[in-house]
C-alpha cells in the first residue's frame, strides 16, 4: 500500500462515507492522471540503485532513464534494465531530474539540470562547497524551480518524535546533542564517503 492509499483510506475511516466517496474519487482521479517524467543525471551515488528500482514501478512516475559518464555505472544500469541515454536525452525528456552521481559532482548537475528548466531532486550533500551551493540554490531561485534535497529521515517517526519532545520542552534545556549513524560500510564506497 502507498502512502496515497493510505491517507485517502484513513482519511474515509476517520470521516465517514462522504469523506471515503471523494478519497476515492481522489484517488481514482490520481491514477487516471499522467505519470511524472523523472531522469537521473548520474547513478554511482548509493542510493541511486533502490531510487531507480522504486521509480521504475512506480503508478505515479515514469522512470525515462538514467545518464552517468562511468561506463561501469552504465553497464550496471543496463544489466538492471534502466536505459541508459546520453544526457541530452535525458534532460529533454524528463520534467523532473534526480542527481545521484558521485558527490563531488552533485552541485554541477543541479545546476545543469536546473539550467535546462527542470525541477530538481539533489543527493546530500548537495555539494562539496558552500559557494557552490548558493549557486544551485540562486539559480533554483531565479528560475522558480523545485530543488528537493535528498534526505531520508525527514518523515521518520523517530526523529520527528524526538523534535516533538525538543519542541514542547519535555528534554528540557537541551545543551549538547551527540549522535553516531553507524553501517556496514563496502569498502569500495570508504573512498567516496571519505571524500
């Protein structure tokens, strides 16, 4: 079930039969609608893998293909079953571009992509210089695109709860906050990380 069905479902319990006659109303008028075209300007990043797995099934989004000057990101996206396009195509087709390269190229991406008119879903971190940050964000800016930043955890319960507790004061006066975000790390990725 996704979170559409979801809502509209909770939305008709908690409302009644009105409510459940236009959820799903709504969600009949969402599935008749056209799928948003979405490419990829880069795949090494290592949430590019289960992002392309998610779009390419997706009812709501229409996966065009992904672009990476790697030719071993390349094959692997072939080996997937993701076209592989050149970046022209890429950005002629979609409406929507996704930048999951390697890191140091985040923000060159972005700042093509928004060049070419097209909203944005940026990888963390969106670059490797705040300068070169401000760019992307002026020229999102300046052109009235959406840029999203790829971030996992802003609709976790856990997180959102502990803001909860932040903002209602029930930590009390918070003076330090000290967190580790461990994993299993390849060692074939140590390299970009750490960079």
């Amino acid at each position: 079930m996704d979170r559409r069905t979801f809502v509209c479902g909770v939305a008709s319990f908690a409302l009644g039969t009105g409510a459940r006659v236009r959820a799903e109303g709504a969600a009949s008028a969402a599935s008749s609608r056209s799928r948003l075209r979405i490419g990829f300007l880069g795949a090494a990043y290592s949430h590019a893998a289960p992002k392309l797995a998610l779009l390419r099934d997706h009812r709501d989004f229409e996966l065009v293909g992904a672009w990476d000057d790697d030719p071993q990101v390349r094959d692997r996206l072939s080996a997937q079953g993701i076209p592989t396009l050149s970046q022209d195509e890429v950005l002629s087709r979609s409406e929507v571009i996704a930048v999951e390269s390697v890191v140091r190229a985040h923000a060159r991406y972005a700042r093509i992509a928004l060049a070419a008119g097209k909203h944005v879903h940026l990888e963390k971190p969106p670059s490797v210089a705040l300068a070169e940050f401000r760019e992307v964000v002026q020229l999102a800016r300046d052109k009235r695109l959406v840029l999203q930043g790829g971030y996992q955890y802003r609709h976790h319960p856990g997180l959102n709860a502990v803001m909860e507790a932040v903002r209602e004061g029930w930590l009390g006066d918070i003076f330090m906050v000290r967190a580790t975000m461990n994993n299993q790390l390849a060692v074939e990725r140590r390299a970009e990380w750490a960079e």
